[in-house]
C-alpha cells in the first residue's frame, strides 16, 4: 500500500485544543482509519511542523480527502507527501 509523509502544523485553534483534551490526537487518528488510511508512525517534532507522521492509504485520493478533511476543521495546517521506498526508486533506473 502507498506510504506518505504527513506534515502537520497546529493552529492557534489546534494549539488549545490539543492543551484542553490531549486525547484528541488519538481521536484524529481513528479518524484517519475511518476514511480509509492508517497513521503508522508519528512524532512530536519542535520547529516548523509539530507533528510527522507516516501515513498509509490505498491511492493518492484516499490522502488527498484525508488531508482536506483534517485541513477542514481549522486546527492544523497539513501537508502529504507521496514517498517512493529507494529499492523501487533504484530498480526504476534499471
């Protein structure tokens, strides 16, 4: 199944809730899984994003509506980014 890295900013909006309810992050994540994708990994990160996740989903859609939908509701700003694993990458220039 295609993989992609998801950059997630928190707005001012998502910086309060996220202190008022911290369960919340999981909720989003059970969200994610109820449109069709999964969060396999995800880290806290300091700087520019404040959360990295790795995120796997049947096609570029399934991303696409997660990424909308979570972009939706006004507490954090996303980007997804396809990623090509490297043996693939390679054995294209084969």
């Amino acid at each position: 199944m295609p993989t992609y890295l998801m950059l997630t900013t928190l707005t001012e909006k998502g910086v309060q809730t996220l202190h008022a309810n911290p369960d919340r992050l999981r909720e989003v994540n059970r969200d994610v899984e109820e449109m069709g994708a999964k969060v396999l990994h995800q880290w806290a990160a300091l700087g520019e994003y404040d959360f990295v996740n790795i995120v796997e989903a049947p096609d570029d859609m399934t991303i696409a509506r997660v990424s909308v939908a979570l972009g939706a509701r006004g507490s954090a700003k996303l980007e997804s980014l396809p990623l090509i694993p490297v043996d693939e990458l390679l054995d294209s220039f084969k």
